[in-house]
C-alpha cells in the first residue's frame, strides 16, 4: 500500500469534505427550514450515525454577518449548560439559575428588536436533559404573545428522545417540534461509497478494500458511520504494517476479532 498523505476516516473535517447521501440532503434541507422559520428542530439517530456532523454541515455555511451560531454540546447538567449559552451569547452568566433565564430571555428578546443577528442555538446530547432544562429552553422561543421566536433551536438526540417526548409535562415542546429527522445508518451502496470517499481524502487508492471487505464492515457496523471508522481505521493500519496492497474479508474479521478482545 503507498504512502498515506494523511489518516482516512478522521473526524476533522472541512465542511466540504462531509460525505454527501440523500439522507443528508433530507437533513439539510429540514434544518434550513427550521433556521429560516426561526423554530425548533430535532435530530434524532443512534450513537455514532453522524447527527453532529450533519448539523456543523450545515451551520458551518451560514453567513457570519446573519447568524451567531451557539453548540452546547461540553455539559448536560442544567445549570452549567445555562452557563455555556450566557457565554456563548456574550453574556456575563448570572450566578442563579432563574436569573440567568430572565438575562439570557431579556438578551434574545433586544436581539430580535434590534434586527440582529439570527442566534441559532445548538444543543448536542439533548436526551442527558432534565424535563425542567428542556422546557426553559422551549421558553426561550416564544415573543411577542407567542408570534415569533428569537432563535432557532437544534435539538440533537440519541433515540430514547422520542419516547420521553410523548411523558406528560413535555407536549408544550413536542407540539413546538415542527421539524424532525430521525437520522439512520447507511445502506451498502452509501458504505462502499463512504469508504472510497475517505480513502481518496487521504490519497489512497479508492479500491483498496475489496467488495467482500466492505460488505463485510456494513454487516459489523449496521452502517453507523463512527464504527464504519474504527474498522476501516484499524484495517488500513493493519493492511499498511503488512505491506497489503489490498484489504479483503478475512482483514476485516481479524480487525473485529482484535477489536472484540480489546
């Protein structure tokens, strides 16, 4: 295998690196939606399908001088998560709870008088909420008797969101979720397509793992991105100490039997 001018199957990328499929556009397509409408979205999808990376693909090209763009995605706990958004509005974080509401509340509602600009607030792991954080931040939508939002909010969760929205004490933010997506894990076309994607990032020659190699990392990763990373991470190592000038099936199984021991 030739030299690599870098590690495929990274994480770090630029936004127009990302992986194109048509579940993406889907997503694009319903966040914009969500944005322009100043409303509540909700992206939901196991652990490791690439709900992160589909949002930064799309903040990550809105205009600078329109949108202030907030991620919280460091802290689930209730009150350090205020913090982080007093912080990434600018605002000094009132030491109280309630009053760091009311500030942050007082900030969106001079924001959207003053025609500044559109914050769209980002909020990673949303399922790790409590029920009282996650209707604060449904508050923070409503102005003007309820006729506008301030924001626009991003929900991005992993599946148990779904069942916990349909509790008591939390219509009030599932009747606001105008837009949802529940994200899945790609088919074996969009596998091998992903794969050779990363492979010709990092310079490396798209048919390095073979048809049967990539069936069989669909079948052990359920096409989840992130585990479509680790096996062909570990693969192409293995493949490139060997010096292999290919990656088959029987790679593969040994990668997964080195990952299930470790």
């Amino acid at each position: 295998m030739a030299d690599m001018t870098k590690l495929p199957f990274g994480k770090a990328l630029a936004p127009d690196e990302i992986f194109n499929y048509g579940q993406l556009d889907e997503l694009k397509h319903l966040l914009k939606l969500a944005i322009d409408e100043r409303s509540i979205g909700l992206v939901s999808g196991q652990s490791g399908v690439g709900k992160t990376i589909g949002v930064h693909a799309v903040v990550s090209k809105l205009p600078a001088n329109k949108y202030s763009v907030v991620y919280l995605g460091q802290d689930q706990n209730g009150s350090n998560l205020i913090r982080h958004l007093c912080k990434g509005l600018g605002l000094p974080p009132k030491h109280f709870r309630p009053h760091a509401w009311m500030q942050i509340a007082q900030h969106l509602s001079d924001n959207l008088i003053e025609q500044g600009k559109t914050p769209v607030v980002v909020v990673d792991e949303a399922h790790l909420l409590d029920d009282f954080t996650l209707e604060d931040l449904r508050l923070l939508t409503n102005a003007d008797f309820d006729r506008v939002s301030p924001l626009a909010l991003i929900l991005l969760a992993q599946l148990p969101i779904r069942a916990r929205l349909k509790a008591p004490g939390l219509e009030a933010i599932s009747q606001r979720l105008r837009f949802r997506y529940a994200l899945e894990g790609f088919t074996e076309e969009e596998t091998a397509a992903y794969i050779k994607h990363h492979l010709r990032l990092a310079g490396i020659d798209e048919d390095l793992f073979t048809a049967e190699a990539i069936k069989q990392v669909f079948l052990v990763s359920a096409g989840l991105p992130r585990e479509i990373n680790n096996y062909c991470t570990l693969a192409v190592l293995k493949a490139q100490a060997a010096s292999l000038s290919s990656i088959d099936a029987k790679l593969i199984r040994q990668v997964l039997d080195l990952r299930e021991l470790n």
